[in-house]
C-alpha cells in the first residue's frame, strides 16, 4: 500500500475519531484496470419473465427514501469519472435526453484522470464533506469509502415504488421493475452487494473481463484447436513448442486475476470480506501454482511482470520470438491486433475464445470495469436525483449499446445485444477492423460465468499479493524443493496482506 493511501486511510479514520466522540459527549463497513478513452434512450429497461437477480439476506440500509421520492428539487449533481473526450461526447448526449425529463438535475460531469486519481481524489473530500454525488468505483475504493460510511445503500431506492413525475407528463416508479433486475447481467449486478452485509453499494456501469486471444492464422494452418482447458492449454503450448521453439505459446497479462480466476474455477478460498479475510493458503491453490511453475519452466508461458509489459506486445510480434496465444482484457482487443500494412491487410486473423476452464462445470471469467456508486449528503434530493440518473443510465438500453460501441466495454444489460446498431456492432465482428466486435460477442456469450470477489479494506492488498505470489512462484529457485519453496511464498504472502491490510 503506497503512502499516499495510508495517509489518505489515516485522515478518514481521524474523522471517524472525531465524529465518534462527538456523538459519546452528545449521548455507521463495509481493478481489469481497463481504462479506455471511449440519441434518446429507451429508460424503460427490458420487458423480461426472467426471474430477478437472488439477492441476500439484507441488514438495514443507511438511507431513507423521502416520503415524496424526487419532489423536483433543483439540484447540481456532480459525477467524477475517467471518460476521454469520445465517451465524454456520448454521455453529455444522454445527460440532454435525462434533463428533457427532469430539468432541475443539473448533471456536472468531471474528468478526474485515472480510476486511481478518481478514489484519491475522493477519499480526500470525503475528510472535508466535499466528495461529488457519483463516481466511478471498483469494489476496493467503496470499501475504503466505508471506512468513513461515505457510501449510501441503494436497496431502498431501488425496492421504492414511490411514482415520481417527469417533466414530460410520464411517469415512472423510482425504483427497478422486476423487468429491469432481471435484464441485468447477473455477475455484474451481483457485484454491489458483496461488501459483506448484503446490502446494495454500486450499480454497474460498463464492464470487460478476460478473454483468449489466439493467432487464428497459424491455429488453422497448424490444425491446432483452441483450448477450451487448462489441460488443453499445456497440450498446445506443447504442440506449439514444438512447431515454433522460440516461441512463448502463451501470455498472461494479469498474475492477480489468473491466481484468483483459478480459486474461483477450483472452488477453493481466495478471501471473505467477514471474519478472517485471507484464506488462500491452501493445498488447493498451491497445487495449481506448482502446474503453472512447471509449464513456465518447460517456456510454455510469461507475464506481464516477467514480460515486462502487457503480453499483447509479445502476440502481435513479428519477430523470432512471439507467442499465438494471449489472455489479456477484453477491452483492449485493438492492442491484441498486429499493426496493418499500408494496403489495410493484417499479418494475422486474431481469434477470440473465453478463457480456459477446469472442464468441471464451474464455468468463471473474472468481472471488470466501472461500477458507480452515488455518496451520502445532508440535502436527501441529491441522493434521490442521483439515483434517477444513474438509473437512466444503466437501464438505458440505447445508452448501454452506444457507449459499449464507443468504448469497448460490454453494455451491462443483456437485452442491448437486441438493440439494432448493437446487433449490427456485433454483425461485422471478425478478427481484423472489427476485433472489438468480435470480443464483446465471446463476453455476451459467457454471460452466466462473471463472478466478483469480495470487497472490504484490504482486499486489494490481498489482491496485489497474490500477483506477485504467482510471479514469484514461477521464477524462484526452490533450492530442490519446490514444495517447501511455494508454502513458505505463501504463508509470506499472507504475512504481507495481514500486515498491510
């Protein structure tokens, strides 16, 4: 943890110190860090029979919803987020179609820098009570959020059935229908509620995950199938080997995602947001890090660290050494793409595959991207407005499909994948000019396979350990004992995140 977030950590605990005897002498706990500079919306969600997401036992939310919902108070909303000028161009379209209907909701949208300079930036005003109304999040910043319990729950604004007025004469429900739950993609929706106490934090906004990319060219001169798992993957990398010695067959761009991806398609604890958080030293996870340290000595893999830069460098190589398969972000598929010649024509065909499974059934692909989460404030109408506008905006079909076009990201919504353009978008998906396309595709079809760890202060300290565990892990001299080697990175890994968390 650097020492900017200590500092930060130490200022909102002082505030917490402060208000707690405040209120003793007068007689509220709870990265994928794809950062891409990416008409009237149909606000209605999806017309579904899905059954709504299961959410879980809720302890009590922190904020009451006014008896009259939204009253048409003039308010200025300000929303932090990372978005460059062509994301920031879709958004300010449908911030003019959400005031056509409420037109006292000032939308005040802010550029802060990275998701990073965002949960800074934020965890310094929260000490002053200035935070914004919405921001971008991951689950770590709202957890370092709650320290402060900056944060307000969204069950209540989400279960309300209080009709609010638009200023077009319509009306709508403040809250989610049945309908607009269900439509929710359910890993990513799932992701709000895993702070520990069931309770809604943050909607989701636009999303990515991992996915494989291959060199389609030389799998199908070569006869080699795409791996669908890990025991199909050492069989490539092999076969691959031996077709090309030089070669690195694969790349992994994130340690932490592949170490936790593993726990979650073993079954095997990572970490728990209650209780001991820190559960990933056991014989399970230290199995598969063996395998993988034994595929790495055979020059079957690398990784961004050991690579020294994101693995997609060493798939679109067309140098002697190279590899024909990367897993990387499926937000950043124009950087698994090689370069074009001067005729528009690409060495290579680029596949997009899901990434590896045990071949068990329990199917798991790690969920990233944005969420937002909307802070607490004395003026209740600056909650309830913000909630009307994030709800626009992730309910918003037409939204969801133009900003996932303009970005890279997957729209959170499955119905987008009927809109006209989206289903268009998705039509010319090939391995070339349209390798976006391609890889949003391969993430709407694994829909049922998004799974989110849990969040609390220190998750991200487990979450950067990890990392290096599996890095250090594949590169060490065990001194003859592997065993003894791994056990030992691992009980030290736990010694860092208790330590640091």
């Amino acid at each position: 943890m650097t020492k900017r977030i200590l500092s930060i950590m130490l200022a909102v605990m002082l505030v917490l110190g402060a208000v707690a005897m405040t209120a003793c002498s007068a007689g509220n706990t709870p990265a994928d860090n794809d950062q891409q500079t990416a008409g009237p919306a149909d606000n209605s969600g999806a017309n579904t029979d899905e059954p709504a997401p299961v959410e879980p036992a809720k302890a009590k939310g922190n904020f009451e919803v006014p008896e009259a919902g939204y009253d048409g108070s003039e308010v200025t909303i300000t929303f932090y987020h990372t978005m460059g000028t062509n994301l920031s161009d879709v958004l300010d379209l449908y911030i003019a179609e959400f005031n056509k209907l409420y037109p006292n909701i000032h939308i005040d949208s802010q550029k802060i820098g990275s998701y990073d300079d965002v949960r800074d930036q934020v965890s310094t005003e929260i000490t002053v009570g200035t935070q914004p109304n919405i921001a971008y999040c991951y689950p770590d910043h709202v957890a370092l959020y709650n320290l402060a319990g900056a944060v307000a729950t969204l069950d209540n604004l989400i279960d309300s059935q209080i009709e609010v007025a638009r200023a077009d004469g319509s009306t709508e429900i403040l809250g989610l229908t049945d309908g607009q739950k269900a439509d929710f993609i359910p890993g990513y929706y799932a992701e709000g509620a895993q702070f520990g106490d069931g309770l809604m934090y943050t909607m989701p906004f636009s999303k990515s995950t991992e996915v494989l990319y291959y060199n389609k060219t030389f799998f199908d001169a070569n006869g080699l199938t795409v791996p669908t798992t890990w025991e199909e993957m050492e069989a490539a990398c092999a076969k691959i080997k031996e077709i090309d010695p030089n070669s690195i067959p694969l790349g992994y761009d994130s340690e932490s995602n592949w170490f936790i991806t593993m726990c979650e398609q073993y079954g095997s604890e990572y970490t728990s947001a209650s209780g001991d958080h820190y559960l990933f030293n056991n014989e399970t996870n230290r199995s598969f890090i063996k395998m993988f340290r034994e595929w790495y000595q055979k020059g079957y893999l690398t990784t961004q660290k050991l690579y020294g830069a994101y693995t997609s460098g060493l798939f679109t190589s067309t140098g002697d050494v190279k590899s024909y398969m990367s897993i990387g972000s499926s937000a950043g598929a124009t950087y698994q793409r090689p370069a074009a010649d001067a005729d528009g024509n690409y060495p290579f065909e680029v596949g997009i595959s899901t990434i590896p499974q045990l071949g068990n059934g329990n199917n798991k692909v790690i969920s990233q991207g944005p969420s937002v989460c909307i802070f607490k404030k004395d003026n209740a109408q600056e909650v309830v407005a913000s909630w009307l506008f994030i709800k626009y905006l992730t309910t918003s079909v037409d939204f969801q499909a133009e900003f996932s076009m303009a970005s890279g990201y997957v729209p959170v919504l499955k119905s987008v994948a009927n809109n006209e353009a989206y289903a268009s978008f998705l039509g010319q998906a090939d391995g070339g000019k349209f390798i976006s396309a391609l890889s949003a595709k391969v993430c709407l079809e694994q829909e049922e396979y998004y799974y989110t760890s849990p969040a609390f202060n220190g998750s991200s300290t487990a979450r950067d350990q990890v990392g290096a565990l599996l890095t250090k892990c594949l590169t060490a001299d065990d001194g003859g004992d592997a065993d003894a080697m791994i056990e030992q990175a691992f009980e030290d890994a736990i010694s860092e995140c208790e330590y640091h968390g």
